[in-house]
C-alpha cells in the first residue's frame, strides 16, 4: 500500500510515480533502517534505493487517507517509542539471568479503535519493534490485534497489554489522523467543543473506559502455559 491519497493513474513514467509517493519512500526507507538497527549513510541511501525499486517495478495499490502529521505528537510517539524500546531491551535481557523464573508467555487480543489499513499497520510495526510483545495476527475487518508477549507476568497483566496498545495507538493516531478520525475514535479534544464518543458504537455494543467502542466477543486471551 502507498501513503497517498487516491487518485487516479500516475501518468509520465517511473519519475512521476516516485516523485508522486515520495511519502512511501520516506517510511519504507525508515523501515528499513529500523530493520537493520543502525542509522548511517549506508543504510539510509540502501533504503532510499530499494523502496524507488519498488515503487517503479512493483507499485503498490493506493488506499485513501485524510491524515496528516503533527509535528508534536509525531516527537511524543518517537519519544515515547524510543523509551520502551530501551526499557523493554533491558527487562527483556535480565531475563536471562533469572535461572530459576519460567516466562509465563501468552498471546492477548485487543481491539483498536480505528481499523485503518495504515494505523494498524504503523501501531502493529511499533509494538513488534519493541522486545518482549510481537503482533502475530492482524484482523483488519474488526480490528483485532494478538500480541504474543514473552512474560505476561513481567508485563502487568492481559488488562495491561491491552492498555498499553491502546495508549500505542492512540498516540499513533494523534500524530498522524485527521480531526474526523480522531473525533470517531474518541480522542479529538477542542476547547469549547465536547467530544464525541468512540466510535459508532454497533447494535448491542458497549463503549469502554478508554474509549474504544466495544462488540461482544469471546475470551480473546490464549495462554501459552509454563515453559
């Protein structure tokens, strides 16, 4: 998927497509320097090379999107990425001198409050970075994410995880969403203007304390046992 609003069909050959999705080649190039773990020149010309090879052999199809980044929250969800990457790095690596504690590993569902293609993708690429937590299902139709986490014990709780992705996304769409979408996901906040719930709530749904519109399910926590 590329990063720009629709439109139709780039005409004028390979130049116009790359410099039309210039945004995608900026957050492939970023990806791919993530990937690696190391910002240098190489890396950063590597990435700039292969995403213009895929946007010119193997473009991908659109998807539409009224976002728009706001430099602040966009330093708050860096920021704030980069302290869980570290502090979850080093709970991550005392395990290994815990010889006589077992991980309790488990895999938690949660439930977005936007099931957008790109916030998804962006809020499942962060919590996949960070060490102990990987996304290893996705639903896009309702929103659903399962994390499996290394140490549900070491995290705080299923209830924890979810509230963690939750506040993930949440910063993820404050950084990146239009007002519209910030307003149906219940965390657009105007002086003077009283916000709207989360969501349209379906039929038989219920709202939750964080906002989130909420449908009946089942248990969505799948314990993984002692190790």
């Amino acid at each position: 998927m590329s990063l720009h609003r629709r439109r139709g069909p780039l005409a004028g050959g390979w130049f116009n497509r790359l410099t039309a999705q210039w945004r995608t080649i900026v957050w492939l190039t970023v990806v791919w320097v993530m990937l690696w773990g190391e910002l240098s020149w190489g890396n950063v010309l590597a990435g700039i090379l292969l995403a213009s090879l895929l946007i010119t052999f193997m473009p991908l199809p659109s998807i539409a999107t009224s976002g728009t980044a706001r430099p602040w929250p966009l330093l708050v969800l860096v920021a704030r990425f980069v302290g869980d990457l570290v502090v979850a790095s080093f709970q991550v690596s005392m395990q290994a001198f815990r010889f006589h504690h077992t991980p309790h590993g488990a895999v938690v569902g949660v439930r977005l409050r936007n099931p957008s293609d790109i916030y998804m993708t962006i809020t499942s690429e962060l919590s996949s970075l960070v060490p102990g937590s990987l996304v290893i299902e996705a639903h896009r139709l309702t929103g659903m994410l399962y994390l499996h986490v290394l140490d549900l014990d070491a995290a705080g709780g299923a209830d924890k995880v979810r509230q963690d992705t939750l506040d993930l996304e949440a910063r993820v769409l404050r950084a990146f969403a239009s007002n519209d979408e910030l307003k149906a996901a219940g965390l657009y906040h105007h002086p003077g203007e009283t916000p709207e719930p989360a969501g349209a709530t379906p039929a038989g749904g219920a709202t939750g304390a964080d906002g989130a519109a909420r449908r009946p399910e089942r248990r969505t926590d799948r314990g993984e046992g002692q190790r």
